[in-house]
C-alpha cells in the first residue's frame, strides 16, 4: 500500500484508505464525522505537465492556489497601507490604519494588545500568504523550494491564529458605532479588507497537507530523471503481523511507523517533514485545565474593569463590555447588541463550560456521547477566535476618536484581562487532544478501516 493511500483522523484516531471524490466532493470520518479531505478538479493541462514536471491534476491545483493566493497578498498590501475610515466632526477630521490603530494602543502602555492584535491581523495572515505563494510558485516550476517543509508547518501552525473575519466584522462594528458621533466616510481600506475576507475563506479550504503530497511527488520524478533512488518518507503500510504502529503527524499529515510501545515513541520525528510525533498530545488534560483555570480567573476582571475611559469636554465615561452591549440596545441596534453580547460575553463562558467538561470526562476516562463530545470541541475550536471581536473595536475606536479636546478615547485594562482571557481559551483547545474522547471507547484508540 502507498504511503499516500492512508489517512488519520485528527479527531478520533482511525485509519483509511483514501478514495478518490469529487470536485465537490468531501470525505468524511465515519466514526466522528470529521472532513477528511475535499475533493479537487481533474482537470487536464498537458502543455503544463511537459513544461513543468506536474501531472494535469496537480498542476491544476497549484495554479489555483497560486492565483487565488497572490491576489490575496496584493489586497492585503492595499489594506495595510491605506486609511480604513474618516471621521469629521465640524471639520475636524481623523482616519487610521490598522498598522496606526496597533500604534496608538502601543504608545498608551497596551503593548501587550497591540502585539496580539498585530500578530493576529498581520503577522500571521502574511505569513499565511507569503509562505503558500513562495512555495506553490516553486512546485509550478517544477522544484521543490528551500525551506519546503519549515514554510508548509508555519502555514499549518498561524492558520488557526489569523482572523480578518473577525477584524471585519469589528470594522464594520465600529463604524456603525462611530455614525452617532461623526460622519463616516469609506477609504480604499475597507473594501481591500472586505475582499480579503473573502479572498482568505478561499484560501482557507486549501489544505497544505495537499502541497506537501505534490511536493513528494515532484521529488520522485526530479529524482527519477537524475537517475537516482528518490529519497522518500518511510511508507505508510499496515503491518498487522509485526504489531507496529502508526502514528500520524499534526503537521504534514504523513503516517510514520513506530515501535510496539509508547516507550519508542518518545523524541520520534516525522519522516517527511521532522515535526515531533506524539501518540497523544503530552499532558493534554492538565495542560488544558491550567489554561482554563487562568483564563476564568481573568474573566472576572475582564467584565468589570474599564475597556475604554472616553473623555470629552463635557462628560467623561467608562466603557465595560456590558455597557457596550446596552449602548447598542438602546440605540436601536439590537442585532450589534446580541452580536457583542453573544460574542464577548456569552461564547467566552461557553468556551470555559465546554472545555472544562471535556476535560473532565477525559480525565475520568467516560464513554459518555463520545460524538456529541466531539462535536462540542469542534464548536469551541471554530468560535474561539470570534471573541476577539470586542478587542478589534476597541482598537479602531481609539486609533479613530482622536479629537484634541472635542473627544479622546482610550483602552482600559479590561481590554488586557479580556485579550488575554480569548488567547487562553484558544490555548486551552489547542491542548485538548480530541482522541482522548474516542480511547475509551476503543482500547487502543484507533481503528482501521
């Protein structure tokens, strides 16, 4: 069998065959209902399968990639580097990029906001894009890059931690939050944003364990052309009479084999692309209790302290994420008001609720509704990063109401116990390993089908 014929399933553990599907076509776990995999166009491109050394499918899927992905940058740039909104107010004016929102909040002693906000909105998504088109650009022309399995794991560890959605919907939050105080006008900014939310969903269901396949293979025939043994990852067989196991990496996905006992596992590298290998996540459960003990500690903090202090030449105010939340109700936006609400109050509490029992009955080994189990995980792993949304608008909200002595407003140390509760609770399910769910129930905590 071939090493690319066998896949693992990241949330409960079982091997498959693969099995060619459609275009749109998806793979599912028959255990946990997971996506496996998508299906991908066949297209042909014989012109392109002599030119660059690609067969017609997977010359097909780079090109796709590598033009949905430069775009994606181009907008990117075009984001970064002009005015997101204007206020006027009697003809005084005040706009902002997000690169000079991250800065006042750095000039006002919130560095450790403005770094998250910048990693999160910046860092992690030109990383995204920068290491998917160097290394599709170089499979389109029929090499293999420098660095290709470093770029392939840094796509595959920020992709989670990247959220122009969320910082759009902020945008758009903010905006109709500023309507009641000035008059808003779009810059170039807001539409590149706009479509790079799009443009980033696409890029999205790219899975790079994709590129990691083609990258093999184009090795194969660049080593088959020179005339020597190509230098393959250690196949993926099933050895049922030597009592081996498999062991799928996190990264590349690749099945490597390992010894009879968890003893062997320990310091094990995967063969194609060196990520350390792991049966299960090291110390999962009392990792994730430690991340969730921390983060509902901060939680309290986090809705009673100030995230804005606004001064104006009349009145000054503090801002809570409740108060924020009233704000909107009261000023007929009610359906901002359950977003906030729903976002930055009642998903933070979810998170910590569903996490805890997780782990719970992790812990205590339970065979209880393993799939229902699954599913909740899979709901707090998908909603994590919309909590930050109340961060994103505090950021824009003070980079943007800069008025002299007409209105100044300014973050609060709520937005500090807030940011740091949202990045623990995504912590904490990222140390959560999803098997642990499904051991109990099976004693070896994989199946093949």
């Amino acid at each position: 069998m071939h090493r690319y014929d066998l896949i693992s399933c990241h949330d409960c553990g079982v091997l498959y065959r693969k099995r060619a599907v459609g275009p749109r076509e998806r793979a599912r776990c028959g255990r946990c209902e997971r996506v496996l995999y998508r299906g991908t166009s066949a297209g042909r491109s014989t012109g392109m399968k002599r030119r660059y050394g690609l067969s017609g499918q997977d010359a097909r899927t780079v090109n796709k990639m590598a033009a949905i992905v430069l775009g994606a940058l181009l907008t990117f740039l075009i984001a970064q580097f002009f005015p997101i909104v204007q206020l006027n107010v009697n003809g005084t004016t005040s706009s902002a990029t997000l690169l000079g929102a991250i800065g006042v909040l750095w000039t006002e002693r919130m560095q450790v906001v403005a770094s998250v906000v910048f990693c999160f909105t910046i860092l992690f998504p030109m990383v995204e894009l920068g290491a998917m088109l160097h290394v599709t650009l170089s499979l389109r022309a029929g090499h293999i890059p420098p660095g290709f399995h470093r770029l392939l794991r840094a796509v595959h560890a920020v992709r989670q931690w990247g959220m122009t959605e969320v910082l759009m919907l902020g945008i758009l939050v903010t905006i109709i939050k500023m309507t009641s105080l000035a008059r808003v006008m779009p810059e170039p900014a807001l539409f590149a944003f706009g479509a790079l939310t799009l443009m980033l969903a696409v890029v999205s269901h790219f899975d790079p364990r994709t590129l990691w396949d083609i990258g093999d293979r184009v090795g194969e025939r660049s080593a088959t052309r020179q005339g020597r043994t190509p230098d393959l990852p250690l196949a993926a067989a099933v050895h049922a009479a030597d009592g081996r196991r498999l062991l799928a990496c996190d990264a590349c996905g690749l099945l490597n084999m390992a010894g009879r006992s968890d003893a062997s596992v320990k310091r094990l590298a995967c063969a194609r692309c060196g990520s350390t290998l792991h049966r299960r996540h090291p110390d999962s459960v009392r990792r994730t209790w430690a991340m969730l003990l921390a983060a509902a500690v901060l939680y309290i903090p986090a809705n009673l302290l100030p995230v804005m202090y606004t001064r104006t030449l009349l009145t000054n105010q503090d801002d809570t994420i409740i108060s924020g939340v009233m704000f909107f109700w009261h000023s007929g936006s009610k359906a901002l008001a359950i977003i906030i609400f729903t976002a930055s109050i009642l998903v933070p509490v979810l998170k910590l609720v569903v996490l805890a029992l997780l782990a719970f009955t992790a812990q205590r080994g339970s065979r209880w509704r393993p799939l229902q189990r699954t599913k909740l995980y899979r709901l707090v792993e998908f909603v994590g990063r919309w909590s930050m949304l109340d961060i994103f608008v505090v950021t824009l909200t003070v980079a943007l109401v800069r008025f002299q002595s007409l209105a100044v407003i300014t973050a609060g140390p709520g937005a500090l116990a807030f940011c740091a509760v949202v990045v623990l609770t995504m912590l904490a399910a990222l140390q959560f390993d999803p098997r642990l769910i499904w051991d109990p129930v099976d004693p070896h905590g994989e199946k093949h089908v």
